[in-house]
C-alpha cells in the first residue's frame, strides 16, 4: 500500500472557513422598537397626548390606483342603471334562470343543477 505524500492536516490547509459572501448582498438591519417606547414612556409620565403626532397617518381602507376608481364606478353605474329599469335580479332568480336554462338543455350538455350546497 502506498502512502499520501502528505499527512491529511496538510490536504486541507488551504481551505477558507465561513459562509459564502456574494457580492453586492448585504443584510437588512431590524429597526429597534424605540420609537414606540418613547411614546409609551412620554404618555406614561402624564405629558399631553404627542402620540398623535409622532404617529404615522392611519389610512382606512385599501388604496385603488385610477383605473381601478373607475372601473368600480362604472360597475356601480351599471347596477344602478339596471336596478332603475327593474331588471337587476336577486341571487336567487338567477340561480333559478340558469337552472331552467340548462334543464331544456339536451342529455349531451347535461350538468348538475345548482342548488344551496353546490
């Protein structure tokens, strides 16, 4: 049997240690809850209410961009515009209609009917 020419320590001594550094990568750093303590301390000590101003603004509800403003409008137009000629149904008209639609249907186009706990 032949022996290494160097004993195993030495085969690796050339190797870097660590994680793998990419370049351009940097971590995120958490932002410390200070803030919020200091409100907490400030309000705790009987000082008027600065919370409200160092608060961020709250905003109610989601926020729609342009196109979405008006698609919403002009679908609220359309139900309004069918709710004034009578002819905006309730949910259960329509799930009537289309079950007599597909009963005169033939055997080929057969579905299940809807019903409440489809």
């Amino acid at each position: 049997a032949t022996r290494p020419l160097w004993p195993m320590s030495d085969a690796y001594s050339n190797v870097v240690g660590g994680g793998l550094k990419l370049k351009g990568a940097t971590k995120k750093k958490k932002r410390k809850q200070r803030d919020e303590e200091v409100v907490e301390e400030t309000t705790a000590v009987g000082e008027p209410s600065t919370s409200a101003a160092l608060s961020a603004p709250v905003t109610t509800g989601p926020i729609h961009t342009g196109t979405e403003k008006r698609r919403k409008e002009t679908l609220l137009n359309r139900q309004l515009d069918l709710a004034k000629q009578g002819k905006l149904k309730t949910h259960r008209e329509q799930v009537k209609d289309f079950n007599n639609y597909l009963g005169k249907l033939t055997e080929h186009y057969d579905l299940p009917k809807v019903s409440k706990g489809n």
